[in-house]
C-alpha cells in the first residue's frame, strides 16, 4: 500500500557528543580489541553527552538482531519492530528523545549513512549496511551529535557505527542460529591473519537469515557480504578499504487501526498466498470478517512486499603527518535498487481482475568524500573539515496485471523478474541533490579536568528534481511537481564543556543549532515535492523553510568500582516542524506540506548501575519527556486547536531494568522495560496502552573441542511473558483526530538457540 513518513498526519478516513578531537581519536584507537576469539569483549565507556557500546553489548542478543535494539537499552530511546530481531525496515523505527530516527545522524566508519526511513532516498540503515557480528563499537550522542558527522538531518543526535578490524591471527569465526518460526541464520567470516611483516590483513564475512512471519504467511529473507582489507603505513597512520553488499527480501505485516483491532483482533495479517481470498475480497465477498470493520477492502490484501539490494563501498585513510597533526578520509560510493508494492483491490486489471499490483521501484546512486585534519597545539585541539556528496534519487510507480482466477498464478512479490512488463506507469520522480558542509571546532584545555568545546558547522543542501512521468489519469493532475529547493546555513553553533571535578564525577553541558535539509520522496508520500501540483509547489517555494533547532543539554556523571550513575536534563526548541496534511485512504492519499511551527521538548533521564558482587551487575533507568506542539493548525479551512497537545508516537515515560551474571563459563542476563502510554492522533483523542516487555538470555563456553575453539552455546528468549502489544505506530502517518490504519503489533514470544565456534 502507498507508504507514508512516520511524522505524516492524516484526517480520519471516513473524511479520507561526542566531540570529534585527535584525543577522541586516540581513545577510538585504544578500545580497539586485539583479542583474537570470537567474542570481542569490551566495556561499556562513555564521556560527556557520549554513550559508548560495544561488541559485548551486541553479542548479548540474538546474532542478526537490528543494532538499533542494542542501543534501545539506553534511557530516552524507543525501538519499535514487527517482528523479534527488527529485520522488516517498514516495521521498525527509532526515537532518541523524541526525535525521529529520520532527525538523527547516523554514520559507519564515516560514511554518511543518510536519513533512516523505510524508502531511504540518500542512503541505508545500519541493518542493510553490515551485519551487527562486525561491529565493534557504536558512539551514541542524544544531545547534538558531533559537529564533523556527516549528516544533513541530524537534529536531535548522532549514531556513529565502528566495525571491526580484521584479526592479527588466520582464524574462521562460524555461528549458527535457529528459532521460532523456522528462523535460521548462519554467518562465517574468514580472518586472513598478518599476511606481510607490515601487517597487511583482511576479513570476509557472509550472513544469511531466514525466518517465517510469526502470523499471516511469508519470509523475512536477508544476506550480507562484508569485507574489509586494513594497510598500516608506519606505526601511525593506515589504509583500509571496505566493501559491502545487502540483499533483502520479505512480506511485511500489515498495518492494523483500532477499528481492525478491536473487531478483528492482534492476529490479522494478509491473505498471502491465498489469491482466490484476495481476489474474492476485491469483489465484495468477505470470508474473514472483514464486512464487520469499519473499512472492510483495507483490512487484507493479498501481499505487502519489499525487495532491497545495496552496495556500499569505499576507502578511508588516516594519516600521521606530524606528532601533533593527522589527517582523516573517506571517499565512498553506494548503490541501491528497490521494489515495494501490493496487490490493490481499488483498481482492477486490464484483463478484467479486479486486483492490481501497485509497485515502488527506486533506486540511489550516490558519492562523496569527507576530509578533515586535526592540529594539536599548546592546549587547543583544533579540527576543520569539509563533506561533499552527489546524489541521484528515482522513485516510479508501476501498475501490473494480476490473473484472472484459476487462469494462472499471481506474481511473485518477492522475485525482482515478476516486475519487468507493466501495464501501465502512474507517476515518476527524479532528483539530484549537492551537499556541501564544513566544519571548524576546537576543544580548549583549561586544566587536566576541564575543558571547553566551541566551534561551528556550516551547510549547503540544494536538490532539484521531481514530476517526471504523470498519468493524468491516475493522478488527475496535468502536471506534478517540479523544481529546486536549498537549504543553507553559514554558522550553526556548537559549544559544550566537560569538568572532572572529584575522582569519578564528572559535570557537563551542551548547547547546538541545528538544521535539516529537505526530504525527498515519491508524489504524495509526505514530502515538499510530494504536494498535489506544480502550482501548489511554486507557492509552496515561496513560504517553505528548513526545520531547525536548538538543543539544551546539562548533565551528571559518576563512576566506580560499585556504582555508575548518570543524570541528563534537556531542552530542544523546535521550529518551522514540517507536516504533511493528507486525507482520503492511505492507498491514495491527497497531502500537502505545511508548516505547522514551534515543538517544544523538556526532558530528563536517569540511570544507574551497581555492582555489588563480583560479576553482578543491576541496572536501572527512568526517562521523562514532555513534548508538545506549539501552534494551531488550519488546513482545508477546518482550524485544529493543537497548540499545547503532546507529540505522537513517543511516549512520556519509559522504565528499563537489567540484570547481568556471570559464573566462570557462563552468563546470563535479564532485562525488562515499560513503554509508557502514546498518543495515536495529534488532538491527542486517540492512544494507545503503555505496555511491559521482558527477554532472557544465557550462554555456556564449552572452550576447545578438536579443532573447534571458543565454542558456546546460547539461548534467548524474546517477549519472555508473551505480552500483547502495540508496537510500531506511525508507519503511514497519524490522524488529526480518531482513528487510523497506522500501527502494528509487537511479536509474541519467541525462542532462539545458537552454536558459536571459532578454528
């Protein structure tokens, strides 16, 4: 069905720091593990607004599990999935602090990752980009994120993804997974070892998951190839190259309102691969209940499907020019082709079904570089540097014949040669996007315990593009949008300081402008060039402005041998927030972009972990955050009194507790959380429960067997009290008020075992 941004609101259908410094560099060099096994072990650090993760942190989950899961244990941050493990991209989303994962700033060695969303138009997520058994450490900012990130929408935060280099030693890291819903993953990845006295190495890894749907019927199928070839250059500097490659395919869940919920219950999903229901169903004759719903023809389709391919390569350099000046690099390019689409029961085929099969073909060719040195003098760190990417963005919509019953079979949604003869092209878009930014930032110590951070971004967006192809037919317009925007800003502001005033306590703020550049999508998908017509657009130019920000950051840190300890208050001025207004069904939607003004967020986190024992650790956190919108909205001349309303989506509270122990060879761990009730439409009339959600996990290292070393065994358990929940919300934008097909609900518990060896 036609997919919407998450932030998108809809009437109701019936109306239709880290700090980037050669000291931080330095410190990224020393947690580089040079342990051999297949468990790269590391601890948790952090400093300033930084939270540090690392791969101990990522092997406590089941292998293949989205990092973005990972990094939910903090407070202030919601992951939402479908299914156990956040494979499906259209079913997973992120919030750091209210903030969307599309406001945040993700990177992975450096290359801009681009924004996080189901149809990513400058770049991929993590999950598509490596596979989490490669990673060896995540930089986590909520506050502003680094002034070098490479990134053009992070608002409220940056993510930075470190992967592993490869070993010192030949070794042959193998783990096998199996699970609930015939889920089996394998991955191996071959370590060459030193192959010369300069230490020239490299791995290659590959990754292979595949599992049922936990209700309806279908895959969630994906494989990776890593690889990556490290070249030291002295005792300094070194060379490396990386290459990556994703191929997913699955049938996603489809999306529930609470009308659906209510009357058809948590397990409704998609006739697949029953066509002659879906082809009944287009028909009027409902055989599942439908008729009792609100919205009968919305409630199944036959299919929702998504095909990705990505590929992700590039070189990066760091280079000791003198004692006290480096110099840093990457130059990268990534490729992608996509295809989603479903089997609508709201137009027919030429041969007289009555379903038709819409589909999505995008595809991404980007490149660019970053560059920047770091000069060290007297007690200033200083760093400036500058980011350049190209990027070419198509979004199509294809229309396909389906068969008529039992006169063949219907396509394959899952197999890209299905999508090669369409009957008919409804729109197309094309877009070309230059980024420029730089960066000049220097960090002034004061004493050995306090220093001062200052500096500035400046940023260069322009994109021009949109209506390519138009079928007046389809979209009753004679012409589609068309044109440039910019976004520009000289001087965005970031100052920050850390003071480490008694041993183990340390105090710090953090105070950033920031700005985001203009999405880019297909017609009517919730973007500038997504409005009803070209006329519409060139007014649209005229008014439009760039969202921005400021964020507060204060916090409190202490740690100990027994105790670590945080506390963090915030405050983010929001302006210009961009919304899409759309009404009708989500399977066409009629939208435009407004400005609907001021979001205003306060919010406070608190976490603590104490070991009282030896190899006990107990860990607890509460984040608090109130955000609201700041002015009224009017749109088809209905005013919506929405000024003081919360944010959807985010909830208010969230409560997360764990516990780890470890006896000789084994370990366990216990962690449950609360997700706090969240508003579903944006009048606030519509929510939906707060909801607890407990795992278990558990390993045994057997050690060495024959040739087999480091061999464990592990097991998890998902959702360990089986609870019933609404998981995901949003995924096909909110309504001002009432009800909406817009969320999902979570898995039900699940259990994983998986085999660990190295030889």
């Amino acid at each position: 069905m036609q997919r919407q941004a998450s932030e998108d609101p809809v009437t109701p259908k019936n109306v239709r720091e880290k700090k980037s410094s050669a000291s931080g560099l330095r410190a990224r060099q020393a947690i580089k593990s040079e342990d051999e096994s297949v468990n790269v072990v590391m601890h948790r650090a952090s400093h300033g607004s930084s939270e540090v993760m690392t791969a101990h942190d990522i092997e406590k989950f089941v292998p293949g599990t989205n990092p973005l899961k990972v990094i939910a244990q903090q407070p202030g941050v919601l992951l939402t999935a479908a299914d156990p493990m956040g494979q499906d991209s259209w079913a997973t989303q992120l919030y750091v602090r209210g903030f969307f994962q599309n406001q945040i700033g993700f990177t992975l060695d450096g290359v801009p990752l681009g924004e996080l969303t189901y149809r990513n138009y400058n770049g991929l997520g993590i999950n598509q980009a490596i596979s989490p058994d490669n990673i060896s450490r995540m930089d986590v900012s909520q506050g502003a994120g680094a002034l070098d990130t490479p990134s053009t929408n992070n608002l409220g935060g940056a993510i930075s993804f470190t992967s592993m280099d490869p070993a010192h030693k030949h070794q042959v890291d193998i783990s096998q997974t199996f699970g609930s819903n015939s889920a089996f993953r394998t991955f191996v990845r071959i370590n060459s070892g030193d192959l010369n006295a300069s230490g020239t190495r490299f791995f290659v890894s590959y990754a292979r998951s595949n599992s049922d749907k936990w209700k309806g019927s279908g895959p969630l199928f994906d494989q990776k190839v890593n690889a990556k070839l490290v070249q030291p250059i002295g005792e300094q500097s070194e060379i490396s190259a990386f290459f990556d490659w994703d191929d997913q395919q699955y049938l996603s869940y489809q999306d529930l309102s609470l009308n659906y919920l209510h009357t058809l219950g948590p397990r409704l999903d998609n006739f697949y691969p029953n066509y002659k229901g879906a082809y009944l169903a287009a028909q009027g004759i409902f055989t599942n209940g439908q008729n009792k719903t609100n919205d009968p023809l919305d409630a199944m389709f036959y299919d929702s499907s998504a095909i990705a391919r990505d590929y992700l390569g590039g070189l990066k350099a760091h280079i000791t020019l003198a004692d006290n000046l480096t110099w840093d690099s990457v130059a990268y390019g990534h490729s992608n082709l996509g295809w989603g689409g479903y089997a609508s029961p709201f137009a027919s085929s030429p041969n007289g079904a009555p379903l038709r099969y819409q589909e999505h073909q995008g595809s991404i060719a980007r490149y660019g570089f970053t560059t920047g040195v770091t000069y060290e003098v007297a007690r200033n760190t200083i760093n400036t540097g500058v980011w350049y990417e190209n990027n070419r963005y198509i979004m199509d919509y294809f229309a396909y014949q389906m068969p008529l019953l039992g006169e063949g079979e219907p396509l394959n949604p899952l197999s890209m040669s299905s999508f090669k003869n369409p009957v008919a092209q409804l729109w197309g878009t094309t877009y070309n996007t230059n980024t420029f930014e730089y960066h000049l930032q220097d960090t002034y110590h004061i004493l050995k315990n306090l220093s001062v951070h200052a500096g500035f971004r400046s940023m260069l967006v322009t994109t021009h593009g949109g209506g390519t192809v138009n079928d007046a037919a389809y979209t009753g317009q004679s012409q589609l949008p068309s044109g440039s925007l910019t976004t520009a800003a000289a001087f965005l502001p970031h100052i920050s300081a850390n003071w480490l005033f008694l041993p183990g306590h340390e105090l710090y703020f953090d105070i950033s402008q920031n700005r985001r550049a203009y999405a880019q999508g297909g017609y009517q998908m919730g973007q500038a060039w997504g409005v009803t017509n070209q006329a519409t657009f060139r007014e649209l130019q005229k008014t439009i402005k760039p969202e921005s920000d400021w964020a507060y950051e204060l916090g409190y840190r202490y740690n100990s041998s027994l105790l670590s300890a945080s506390l963090n208050l915030y405050r983010v001025n929001f302006f210009n927030r961009l919304q899409s207004m759309a009404s009708a069904s989500i399977v066409d939607p009629v939208s435009t972009v407004v400005n609907v003004g001021a979001v205003t967020m306060n919010g406070v986190d608190a976490a603590f972990t104490i070991r009282p024992v030896e190899h006990l650790s107990i860990y607890n956190s509460v984040s608090y955050n109130d955000s609201r919108y700041g002015s009224d909205i009017t749109t088809a001349g209905v005013v919506y009194h929405q000024a003081g309303k919360k944010v959807v989506n985010y909830p208010d509270f969230m409560y997360k507790a764990g516990v780890d122990y470890a006896y000789k060879r084994m370990s366990a761990h216990f962690d449950v959380n609360y997700i706090g009730k969240r508003y579903l439409s944006y009048m606030n009339d519509t929510s939906v429960p707060g909801y607890w959600i407990a795992n278990l996990g558990a390993k045994y290292q057997i050690g060495t067997k024959g040739f087999l070393k480091n061999m464990t065994f592990e097991f998890n358990v998902y959702n360990l009290f089986n609870a019933s929940y609404i998981s995901t919300m949003g995924e096909n934008g909110n309504p001002f008020t009432g009800d909406y097909q817009s969320f999902m609900i979570g898995a039900p518990r699940q259990y994983f075992g998986t085999v660990r060896a190295t030889f």
